[in-house]
C-alpha cells in the first residue's frame, strides 16, 4: 500500500477551484462596498478637499505677474535693485511690448490691483500708464517715454517691486496674514499701526474659549436636569434645546441686537426695576459682549446635545450606591457621576470650539469693532477687496490653528475618551 496520497483541490459546484471562487466573490463584495459609498466620496472631494487644495493654492499662487509681463520679467533677471539704478533700454521695451498685448487683453488693471497690495499707487500707474501706452513711439526711446507718462517708472523701488512679485509662486500672503511683509530689501515686520491679523487670531481664540466655556457652564445644568428627568418630560424639554435651529440664524442674530441695545429690552428692565440709572445703560451691543451672549446663546444646543447623550447612558445606580457607602450628595457627582461625564464635556467642546472660531456673521452683526473674528477679514478680503490670496493664507493659518489645537486636546484629554453617547 502506498504511503503516498494525491493531493485533492477543492472545487465549487461548477468546476472552479475554491480559492480562487472565494478570492472573486470578495473582489465583487469589495468593489459594490465601493460603489455604495462612492457619492458620498465624490462629495467629500468635491465639496471638502477640492476647497481647501485651492485655497492652499491661492495662497501662494502668483503668476500674473509672470504671464502678464513674460518679457519684462526675463529682461530683469539681470538688474540688480541694490545697484541704485534704473533698469537699461532693453527693459523698458520689453515692458512697451508686454503692455501693449495686456492693454489689449485688459489685463495690465489686474496686474495693477495685485500689485497694489504689496506698494500703493500702482494700480493707478498701470491705469495711467495703459492709457497712454498707445500714444508712445514705436521707434523709442522707451526709458524716457515711460517716465514722461508716470514718474513713478523713474522710481526704483517701482521696479524693485515688480521683480520682487514676478516669481509664480509667493510668501507674501502668508507673511501679511503674519503682519509681516516681503520687501526687495527681505522680510521686514509692517509698522506697528498696521498689524491686525496677529491680533484678530489671538482675539478669536480668547474669544472660542470664552464662548465654550460659557456654554459648558450653562449647558451642563441643563443636560443633567434632561437626563434625570422622566423620559416624557425630558422629550417636551428637548424641543425648547432645539427650538431655535427652527429659526434662521440672521434671525436669531437681529434678535440679540434689539434685546442688547441700549434703549433695548434687557437695558430697560434694568433701568425699571432701579438695578441701573438711565445714564448707566450698559453697553451690551457691537463690542465682544455682544458676540460672546449671542453666540453662546447660538451655540448652546451644540453643547447640550453630546452631554446628554452621554448623561443618558450613566446609569444611576451607581451615585445611589456611592452614597449608600457613605459618600454626601456633592462627593458622589465629582468622584462618580462628573468622571463619566467627561467625554459628552470633550465632545461638546470640541464642536462648539471648531465651529465658533469659524463663525463671521453674528460677530459682523453684533460685534462691532472689538468683537469681530479672524473670519470677518477673510469675508472682506472674499468679497470686498477681493484679495484672495490674503484671504486664503488666512483660512489656511486658522486651519493650522485648529489642527495644532486638536493636537494639544488629543494629547492632554485624549480624542478616545470623546464620545456622543
């Protein structure tokens, strides 16, 4: 008898062998899991990581200087600022050459506007200088004709400008988000009158925190009363937390303004009642009192929501057998009911904080000129100035912010210990 077996290969009803049949149905098991979630992938791209790649794309991108002047850009390669001279001939017609095509095309107005971010004056001289660009002579001289037309171009610090922005790619919207900017002669701080963006980031984190703290302060009584409640009670409770995502959040906002106001409704109960005089009606409205009430007010349903779902699994059991080991009302919470509470706390922060630091509207309505965020300037640099490249070095600064934030929060209280319920 042989000692010898063949070896036997598993096969399907249809022939096939086995491993090979299990390899395919989990190849088509994988693929249909793909498809499934493949709107809410494309969505994600589309509406999440396509804005944020171009707004870290805007924030360094600058070539309109490049592709607007091409041949000036090349002929100054070889001039020095430093020298203390102007630019040669050769520059010069090569800046009649470019000119003359951006006129055309209307473009010679953007460059201006982006340039005038960096030096004032020269989107006025790219305006003067288009208009009278078609009545110089061809056959030069160009050096004496430009100068004619604006003396600025008899400036060095004009050219030195313009070579300093002719690169494709740019610091200078990170270092103005930085109160700094980029010179011919390096880096330098802006004057002390002109710095603001440190100032508007350190103000909207104070700001954040305030306004998470103030509501886990409030929030916190409120989700512990919901969830010792009857479960009949705490539902008819739960739809006044929720009321005021029924009404639009401009709504809400304007409220707050008229309720605020001196001659408002709060001041004058505090007049009525003798609690203040009428001279001392406090001021409540376009200052960071304002912003830090209505936001708090906006806000709070999100740090009421995590806590309870959390508080709602905490079985009370286990404060009734605290205390029936001896502990008082007050030691039984802190050692037994607030520790297992903490990752409804980590939760509701975490959200209140990462969406009040974004906010722009309700610090624009009733913040005034102390109360505003870092987000008012990107909203006005978006739609007024519409110095994009500033306002995407901003958003990209306060994205830094806030990852660096979640970091510190992960390593102090934990990101695992954060929960819904």
């Amino acid at each position: 008898m042989s000692d010898t077996t063949s070896e036997q290969v598993l096969t399907t009803q249809d022939g096939k062998p086995l491993k090979q049949a299990l390899a395919s149905a989990l190849r088509r098991e994988k693929m249909r899991a793909l498809l499934l979630i493949a709107p809410l992938l494309i969505f994600i791209l589309l509406t999440f990581v396509a804005p944020i790649v171009d707004m870290l794309f805007r924030s360094v991108e600058n070539s309109i200087v490049a592709d607007t002047l091409p041949n000036t850009v090349v002929a100054m390669q070889e001039w020095d600022a430093a020298s203390g001279n102007l630019p040669d001939e050769a520059v010069f017609a090569a800046l009649y050459d470019d000119l003359g095509v951006a006129v055309k095309e209307k473009t010679h107005t953007r460059l201006g506007s982006r340039l005038n971010y960096e030096k004032t004056g020269m989107s006025s001289l790219f305006r003067k200088t288009g208009r009278r660009v078609k009545r110089m002579d061809e056959g030069g001289p160009f050096k004496e004709q430009f100068i004619k037309a604006d003396k600025k171009w008899g400036q060095v610090e004009t050219w030195a400008t313009l070579k300093t922005f002719s690169p494709r790619y740019t610091s200078a919207y990170f270092l103005s988000a930085a109160d700094a900017q980029l010179t011919p002669e390096g880096v330098k701080m802006k004057p002390e009158e002109q710095q603001v963006y440190l100032f508007l980031f350190g103000r909207t984190l104070f700001l954040s925190i305030t306004i998470t703290v103030c509501c886990l302060l409030l929030g916190y009584p409120i989700a512990f009363l919901l969830a010792a409640l009857p479960l009949r009670t705490s539902n008819l409770l739960m739809i006044l937390v929720l009321l005021p995502f029924w009404t639009s959040l401009l709504v809400r906002t304007s409220a707050w303004k008229v309720l605020l106001q001196q001659q408002g409704v709060i001041n004058d109960f505090l007049v009525w009642t003798g609690i203040v005089s009428e001279a001392g009606r406090l001021v409540m409205i376009n200052n960071q009192t304002g912003t830090i009430i209505a936001m708090t007010h906006i806000l709070l349903p999100f740090m009421i929501l995590p806590l309870y779902s959390v508080m709602k699994t905490i079985s009370p059991t286990y404060v009734r057998a605290a205390k029936s080991l001896g502990a008082n009302d007050c030691s039984a919470f802190w050692r037994v009911y607030f520790p297992q509470s903490v990752p409804g706390i980590g939760a509701g922060a975490v959200l209140v904080f990462i969406l009040a630091i974004g906010y722009y509207i309700t610090p624009e309505l009733v913040g005034g000129t102390s109360g505003i965020f870092i987000s008012n300037r990107i909203a006005y640099h978006i739609s007024s100035s519409l110095n994009w490249g500033l306002a995407a070095a901003l958003g990209t600064l306060l994205l830094v912010a806030v990852m660096v934030l979640f970091m510190v929060y992960d390593r102090i209280v934990g990101i695992d210990n954060v929960k819904l319920g």
